[in-house]
C-alpha cells in the first residue's frame, strides 16, 4: 500500500487511504478516481475471508468466460 501512496503522490492524484479493523481482520484500502471518474479501489483483500457462492449461481459463473462478458450476445428465440 506504500507503493501504491507514492505512486499515486509523484502522480499527484488524489485519494483516500481507510483502515477498517473488525472480526479479528484488518482491511487497508486506498481509493481514487481514474482519469475517466471511475472510483478505483485498492485493498488488502487477500485478508478477507472468502465466501463461497452456493447452489446454481455457483455453477453459472464457473461457466463464465470473462473475454466475452464484454461482447455482444447471441440472441435465441
């Protein structure tokens, strides 16, 4: 996250840096906006717990190929 601070200071962009604690897990995230006013989040994540999805939405997105989420569809009637 250090890394991520100076970078962003010799770049003289703008952000915020929060550290949430709580549950024994500590979350260190810096946020800033791209140069398009997309809000970009970085964190320490990988402290997270992960979640498993459950049921058929596990199945589904396990099927997702992300190269094509962002190509159109084929329609079927």
């Amino acid at each position: 996250m250090a890394a991520v601070e100076k970078k962003l200071d010799e770049m003289e962009i703008e952000y915020v840096r929060e550290i949430v604690e709580g549950r024994g897990i500590k979350v260190d995230q810096i946020f800033f906006h791209d140069p398009d006013g997309f809000m970009i989040e970085i964190c320490n994540c990988d402290s997270l717990p992960v979640v498993p999805l459950l049921g058929g939405l596990a199945q589904y997105c396990a099927k997702v190929k992300l190269h094509q989420m962002g190509q159109p569809q084929p329609q079927t009637n």
